[in-house]
C-alpha cells in the first residue's frame, strides 16, 4: 500500500463514519446517560465489526456475507432488541444528582456484544469499503501486510471520531447535574437510542 492510498482511504473513511448514523447515536446516548467508560466495550467491538467488514470486502468474499444473509439478520434484530431495550431502561432511568448516586454499569460483555450486533447487523458499511477499495488498489493483490495497514488505518481513523463523540457527549453530560435536566437526558438519550434501533431495523 501506498502512503497516497492509505491517506485517501483514511479521508473518505473519516467522511463517512463521521456522518451521524445509528451507531453515533447510540454511543452519544449512552455516553449522555451512563457516562464514557462505560461504552468502552461497545467501541471496541464496533471496530472489531469494522474490522470484519473491512476484510470480507477486501478477500473479495461479499458472496459470504450474501450467502449466509440469514445469520447476518438474525445478528441485526438481535442488535436492535438490545438497543430497544437499553432505550427503555434510559427512559425508566433514576434522576437523581449523579453527586449522590453512582450510575448502574452494564456488564462489559453485554455492550460489546450490543457494539458488534449494531456493526455486523448493517452490511451497508462492508457495500461502502467494496465501493471504495477498488478505487484506491487492486483487491486481487492486497498482501497480508497491506490487509493490516488498511485495518490499521481505519481502526485509527474510528478511534479519532468515536472518542471525539464520546468526548463531547461527556462534556454535554458534566453540564446536566440537576434531577430535572437528568431526566430530560435520559428521555432525549431513550428517543436517540429508540431511533438508532429504528433505524437499523429499517434497513
């Protein structure tokens, strides 16, 4: 790969992750009601999604992902019961002042899980590396090390973005102390993630 390619692939990836989408809102609400370290486990698993996505497009094999299609829409209403869920437990959520109150965690696993369900449930992010990989290299030539630069890059690239929304969104909920504009919080971070899970459902 060349440092030309890597960066022009590393430009049109930051455009497009960086457009607010259903996994953006779901890791801003969940910022917004529970804090950042705990979705940690859920940006991760969203860039292992990324990750295998990324690598099914570039080993040429989308006839895979098409061929078992049912495992892959099984993984997708299995994202969107979780985030269905994770809505109405924001939405019932105590308001107390978070000064007296230690939030509840989720258990790392189960977010990971719920990261990689929203990844893997929306095969439109593997069509857009397939859209944009031919344009920057012949995929019938990709070496094991250019396979690991690419992943590199993009992991690189979603670190920047997510952690710039996780970081904002961290910043807007230092702001909310009070048991009023907690609750407004938790119904306005239910709606978003109530409407990420819409969304992926609608796909």
């Amino acid at each position: 790969m060349t440092l030309a390619s890597l960066l022009l692939f590393a430009a049109a990836l930051f455009v497009a992750a960086g457009t607010p989408g259903p996994s953006i809102a779901a890791l801003v609400s969940r910022v917004l009601s529970r804090g950042i370290g705990d979705v940690l486990p859920f940006l991760a698993a969203m860039w292992v999604g990324e990750a295998i996505w990324l690598s099914l497009a570039i080993w040429g094999l989308a006839q895979v992902a098409e061929s078992f299609h049912w495992l892959f829409l099984a993984i997708k209403w299995a994202g969107v019961g979780y985030l269905a869920f994770l809505a109405w437990k924001m939405w019932h959520a105590p308001v107390a002042a978070e000064t007296t109150v230690v939030p509840e965690r989720t258990a790392p696993w189960r977010m990971f899980l719920a990261g990689l369900a929203v990844t893997l449930g929306n095969p439109k992010i593997m069509m857009f590396y397939l859209a944009l990989l031919p344009t920057l290299l012949d995929l019938t030539r990709v070496s094991l090390f250019g396979w690991a630069e690419l992943v590199a890059t993009m992991v690189l690239v979603l670190m920047v973005i997510d952690f710039g929304w996780a970081v904002a969104a961290q910043g807007a909920r230092r702001l909310l102390r009070s048991p009023c504009a907690m609750r407004i919080v938790n119904r306005l971070s239910a709606t978003t993630m109530a409407g990420a899970a819409a969304a992926i459902a609608s796909r």
